[in-house]
C-alpha cells in the first residue's frame, strides 16, 4: 500500500535534527502510549456559507485602514509639550531664545495635569487645545491687563505622543507626533526606510484594543489614501518580515510547498490550486486548515475541514481567507483519525522552523 505523507507528525522528527522519510506506512500501528490531543486544546469546524460568511467578515474589519483625514488635521497640546508664546511689545512676557538653550528653558512645559503658568494669567490649562484655541484663551485673559494683546503661540517641543515603529525598517523607534501630520508612509520614511525583507503589503498597526492591517504598497503603487494610515499617539506600527507571511500547503501532494501572500488576500482554493496535482491516495472530501500554529506556547487553535468533491466545497473554498501561516492539509484516503494525526505534531506547534525543515529537506 502506498504511504502516506504526514508532515504533521514530521513536525516532531524535524526537531531532532534529522528526517529519515516523508512518508509514514499506513498499516504501521500507533504505540500503544501515544495519546489522542485533548479536544479542548483545538476546534474542528466544516466549512458552512455562514461560517464562511463570518470570517470573511472577520479579514475585512481586521484589514483596511482607515480615512486619511489630513485636510482637517491639528495638532492638540498634552502633557510635556512646550509652548513657546511671544507677545508682541511686551518682552518682559517672552521667554528669551538662543542657540544654548534648549526647546524646556525657552518655553512654558505643560505639566502632567495639563495646565501651564503664565504672567497676568496664572494657571491655564491647555491640554487638548490647538495652538489657535491656546492663543484665543490667552488673548482673552490678557486682555484685563494689556488692551487689545498681540500674540503667537507655537510648540517649541513635542514630547506628549508617541508612535513606535517596529520590525522590518531600518531604524526601529519611536517617533514624536507634531503639527506636520505623521501618516504610515511618512513614519516608515522617517525610520530610514524598510529592509530588503519586508513585507508592505501587510503592515500593521495597533491602536489600543484595535489592529489594522494596511497595505502600503498599494498606496506607493497605485495611490490607495485608505491605506496610508494617519496614525495617533500610541500607535504601534509594525512592518512584518515576508519569509514568514507565509501559507504551507501539505499532505497528499506531488509536491509539498510554502506560498508567500504577497497579495492583499488568498483564499483556499487559490493556495491548492496553486499547490498543484495530489497523489492517487488523496482524500479531497477531507481538506483541512490548521490555524494557530506559534501564536503561544498554551496554544489553543482551530481546524477547518472542507470537502472539494462538492460543489458547495469547491465555493466556500474560492470564499476562505487564509492567514499567514495557516497550513493547508490534503488527507488521505487512510482510516488514520486526524486527531491521531494532530497528536503528533501538537506539541511543537510553537517552533517556527518545523514547517520549515520539512519543505526544505
């Protein structure tokens, strides 16, 4: 009888350094102390056109930024800032400037509750204003002691928000929000630029409990606003490697492979069409996708199971969107219970190179 390809199970041989063989004999009996994975540890789900439904909806709301808004774009005063205000006839209220001081000695620093000292003013809170509101509110209570005081108001030092800009760029960092607005594009460019690496297509930014997943490419390429994302304080943008933006295509196949997602979306039907032919002792009524793989050492996942004998499964399957390194597994036609099959490679689900070794041997 012919073997069967189980390159999950070579999961756990790849960590010992050595693959003797591809392929695990089918009529080959599993010990009699290895156990099943517990079913709480993973989900398996058949694919249903409101499953389907869900999770493309799931990879639209995670994907696609969001409106530039640069038009309506200003900057808002916080804590730590420095505001430097000069009033016009009245030198005895400017700050003296010069080549040796810094932005902290020439200027008024916004404390941590948000407010500023100023002379004939006292304490005014200027936290969450522009510059032009900071100037009208000072303009106002000035006006008790000057007639009619000429102002500007600008900030000498912008030290209250923050991005930090991770991954594959040349210069990771963190980088001030100013009054020149900081867009996806421009923070990449400001950290000197992306390695040979990365991967523009899925650029990531986190916003609190929120993630983001653009496409900056799309928008060097062909002008897509949505996807140079203005960003906030506290943004975290992240420029993935592409080697690891990565679907595996497994198990009863000619040949087994990896494929890079370099575009904005691939589906399961795309990924085994491009995978090529399947061997005789292929089981097509049983495809799976694992999903999870090294997200965490207590790794909980989910396992989806589509039948391509069908022409339902064949639709849900042009329908899927996949995840990078989700693995795509052909079953065979072998009585072997698939959780057997997950057993074996389970616990070295959090080890990047497994998939790796196995489609390079």
């Amino acid at each position: 009888m012919h073997k069967l390809l189980t390159p999950l199970i070579l999961l756990s041989l790849a960590s010992c350094g050595s693959l003797p063989s591809m392929y695990l004999d089918s009529n080959a009996e599993i010990s009699a102390d290895t156990r099943e994975i517990d079913e709480s540890s993973y989900t398996l789900q058949t694919l249903t056109p409101e499953l389907v439904a869900s999770l493309e909806k799931e990879f639209d709301q995670f994907r696609g930024g969001k409106d530039v808004e640069l038009n309506s774009y200003q900057y808002r005063v916080g804590p730590r800032d420095v505001l430097s205000v000069t009033v016009y006839e009245h030198p005895e209220l400017t700050i003296p400037a010069g080549q040796f001081r810094s932005p902290d000695a020439a200027g008024h620093r916004v404390d941590s509750r948000g407010y500023i000292y100023f002379p004939y003013v006292g304490e005014i809170k200027v936290s969450g204003l522009t510059v032009s509101e900071i100037r009208s509110k000072l303009a106002e209570r000035l006006s008790s002691n000057i007639p009619n005081p000429q102002l500007d108001v600008r900030v000498a030092a912008f030290n209250s928000k923050q991005v930090t800009v991770t991954g594959d760029v040349k210069r990771p960092g963190r980088l001030p929000i100013s009054d020149e607005p900081l867009t996806a594009v421009r923070a990449i460019s400001l950290s000197e630029g992306v390695t040979e690496n990365a991967d523009l297509t899925s650029v990531r930014v986190v916003r609190g409990k929120q993630q983001y997943q653009i496409d900056v490419e799309s928008f060097l390429q062909r002008g897509e606003l949505s996807q140079n994302m203005l960003l906030r304080g506290g943004d975290v943008l992240h420029v993935p490697d592409q080697t690891i933006n990565q679907v595996y295509i497994l198990g009863e196949l000619r040949r087994p492979t990896s494929l890079p997602m370099k575009k904005r979306r691939m589906t399961l039907a795309q990924a085994v069409g491009q995978a090529g032919s399947t061997t005789r002792d292929s089981d097509i009524r049983k495809v799976f996708v694992v999903r999870g793989l090294g997200e965490t050492s207590n790794v909980k996942f989910n396992v989806y199971q589509v039948n391509l004998e069908t022409v339902e499964g064949v639709v849900l399957a042009g329908r899927f969107p996949l995840k990078p390194r989700d693995v795509v597994y052909v079953s065979t036609n072998s009585l072997t219970k698939f959780s057997r099959v997950l057993d074996k490679f389970f616990p070295y689900l959090t080890r990047a190179a497994g998939i790796e070794s196995i489609l390079n041997d």
